[in-house]
C-alpha cells in the first residue's frame, strides 16, 4: 500500500448513476489522466465507491487498459438491513468495475450501532462478503465511517475487519481512541477526506497559510498524519491530475517529520491559545457527548470544532461550509444545529466541562458566524 490513496469521489463525471453511453469524452479523458498520474506517482491504490455516481463506471474504461497487478483496487457497498439487497448492489458493483476481484472491500457507512448490527450479525451482510471472500472475489474486508468514536471504536473491537476509512487529521483528532483500537486488530487504518473535511485546506485562509510556511497546509496536514505508523494511507481525492501535487511536494520531508512540522504545529496552536486560552485548546472537546447523546441531537463536538476554528485561525469559511451541512446528511453528517436547545439541557449535558456554563453562548455565537444557506452530502445533492 502507498502512502496516498487516488481517492474516487471527485473525479467522475456526475453523481448520478450514468450508463456508459452517457460519459462525456472529455470527462473519461480527465479521470484517465488522474488514474495514469497516480500511477506514475506510484500511488497505486485506487479507492471508489457503488455511492459515488459514475465513478465506478469510468473507472472501468480506465482499468481495463491496465495489467491488474499494478494497481490495488478497493470500492464499497452500504450494509442492507436485507443481506440480499446488499449482494445485489456488490454485483453491481462488480458489474460496473468489470473487475474479477476487489483487493479491498469496504462496508460503506458504519456511522450507526444498527448499521453495524446489519453487518456483524448472524444471517448479516458479513456473511455474504465472507462467502464471497472463500470465491476469491474479495481479498480484504474493512469498513468506512463517519460515526462517533465509540461506535468506531465497537465495530473495530468486532475483529471482523481488516481495515477502516475514518476521519482523522490535524483539526480533527476526536478519532484517535478509534485508531488506537484498529492498531489492536492489526488494522490498516485509512484516512478519509484530509484536504475537504480536513479544513479545505486547497482553499485556506491567509492566517492558516502563513502559519504553515514553508509548507503548504495541505503538506502540514500530510505529514501531521503520517507521523503516526498507525495511519497507513491517507485519501487524495483528486478531480486532475496536478492535484496530488501538494501531497507529493510534502512526502520530499516524510523522513524527517518531526523536525520538519514541530515548529509550524506549535505556531498554530500558540496561535489557538492567544485567541482562546490553554484552559481551551486542545482540551476543549474533552467531556463532550456524541451527538447521539446530546439533547436535541445538537452536534456539541462538531459545532465547538467550527467555532474554535473560526476564532483561532480565521477558518470561517470551512466553518460555513460544514455548519450547513448538519441536520442535512442523514447519519453521514450526524447531529443538528444549535438552533433549538435549553441552556439548562445543554449545561447538564456537559456537566464537568470547565466551559460548561459558557458553552449555550458558545452555540448561539457559532450559529450567528455559520448560519446561512443549507447544504447537503456530495452523494445527496
């Protein structure tokens, strides 16, 4: 496995399901270029899945071209509560990518207890990629996630899974107890969306930028991650072929990690606390529910991430674009706004929390910085 994965989410042509006739010329022409890029990178890994549109479509008339041993294949398929409805959409699946195999599988979205219940039991979809593991059809089987830690963390501790696509990086750290507990299964560990939920890091703001000289924030953050050997691979989802660039640029340093970001994740946290106290950061998050236990869903976690954010290195931007998206992304983008809550609810909720009485103010100044037009998952729009 390479250290970038050729991430599969934005460079096909739509997120509809197309036929093969309905691919624009110059649309396959962009995907092959990035496919053949990553290549000659030697990022070798190409990562998709049945959710993204027509990526698994395209993504055939690019493989096909290819020898099979050159390249590590993996896409996924969302648990069913019917497991017969889940071995349909992986025929699918096949059938789209003209594949023999999959290097890797994913179950797409263990972002619930019941989503994982759908999985693991018995007569569950796990039985179904199993058998087809016995076929020689799928190598590996793994999960990707969006859930709160502890539900990772369950899933993992299932020994079911050989890997996990989650989110963890430098602005978002909640993760690692789930890491940690994939390390213990002897799990590869995948990390999703770096540069996009990671902070927008291809559109930051000037603040973040000088903080980060003479790196990029994006090679900051690719480094940040891979510093820890039990991140194995981090996502680079690309829509051209120059796009890996930053990531590469960065790995120029990847044997002299620590010196090389030590000085610039100290001028950025120093530059959190100025605004916001050592009483705050990094500490801030320690003591929060998930939003599955907070009163009205509100997403505590999340809504504190942004805001802290916003203050500390003026990445309002990203907090807009995030904040919109809560309430509107099923289980993908779990929680609600902070429009409809009691601050006594919301101070019993935190109990403990040294901000606790503070935190309902938070919220109201964070919608009143976020609030603006809704958005929704790339998948639903």
């Amino acid at each position: 496995m390479p250290v970038i994965t050729a991430g599969g989410m934005r460079y096909q042509q739509s997120w509809e399901d197309l036929s093969a006739d309905k691919i624009k010329k110059e649309e396959q022409e962009r995907i092959t270029s990035c496919i053949h890029r990553a290549l000659e990178l030697g990022i070798n890994h190409i990562e998709t899945a049945r959710g993204y549109g027509s990526s698994e479509v395209q993504l055939k008339r690019v493989l096909k071209d290819i020898p099979r041993e050159k390249y590590v294949l993996q896409s996924k398929v969302a648990p069913q509560v019917d497991p017969k409805k889940f071995e349909a959409i992986l025929n699918d699946t096949f059938d789209r990518l003209g594949c023999d195999y999959l290097d890797l599988f994913g179950f797409h979205g263990i972002n619930l207890d019941t989503i994982l219940d759908w999985t693991v039991r018995k007569g569950g979809c796990m039985e179904v990629a199993r058998r087809w593991q016995k076929d020689g059809r799928i190598k590996h089987i793994g999960f990707s996630t969006h859930a709160p830690c502890d539900v990772i963390v369950r899933a993992a501790e299932t020994g079911e899974f050989d890997y996990v696509n989650l989110h963890w990086y430098f602005i978002n750290q909640t993760n690692w107890a789930a890491v940690e507990a994939a390390t213990k299964q002897d799990m590869g560990v995948f990390i999703i969306s770096p540069n996009d939920k990671g902070g927008q890091l291809f559109n930051p703001p000037q603040k973040l930028v000088d903080l980060c000289d003479p790196l990029t924030p994006m090679g900051f953050n690719t480094l940040f991650c891979l510093r820890r050997p039990e991140v194995h691979t981090l996502s680079v989802g690309v829509a051209q072929p120059d796009q890996f660039d930053p990531q590469i640029d960065a790995l120029e340093h990847y044997d002299n990690i620590d010196a090389t970001i030590a000085p610039i994740e100290k001028r950025i946290n120093d530059a959190i606390v100025a605004e916001l106290g050592t009483d705050w950061w990094p500490s801030y998050v320690e003591g929060l529910p998930s939003y599955l236990n907070a009163p009205g869903e509100v997403n505590l976690q999340y809504i504190l991430r942004l805001w802290t954010l916003a203050k500390g290195l003026d990445m309002d931007g990203y907090g807009k674009y995030r904040y919109g998206m809560l309430g509107n992304g099923d289980h993908w983008m779990g929680g609600q706004k902070a429009v409809d809550f009691k601050d006594e609810d919301i101070i019993k909720a935190v109990n403990g929390h040294p901000f606790a009485k503070k935190i309902p103010d938070i919220l109201r100044e964070a919608h009143e910085i976020f609030k603006g037009e809704e958005r929704k998952r790339l998948s639903s729009a």
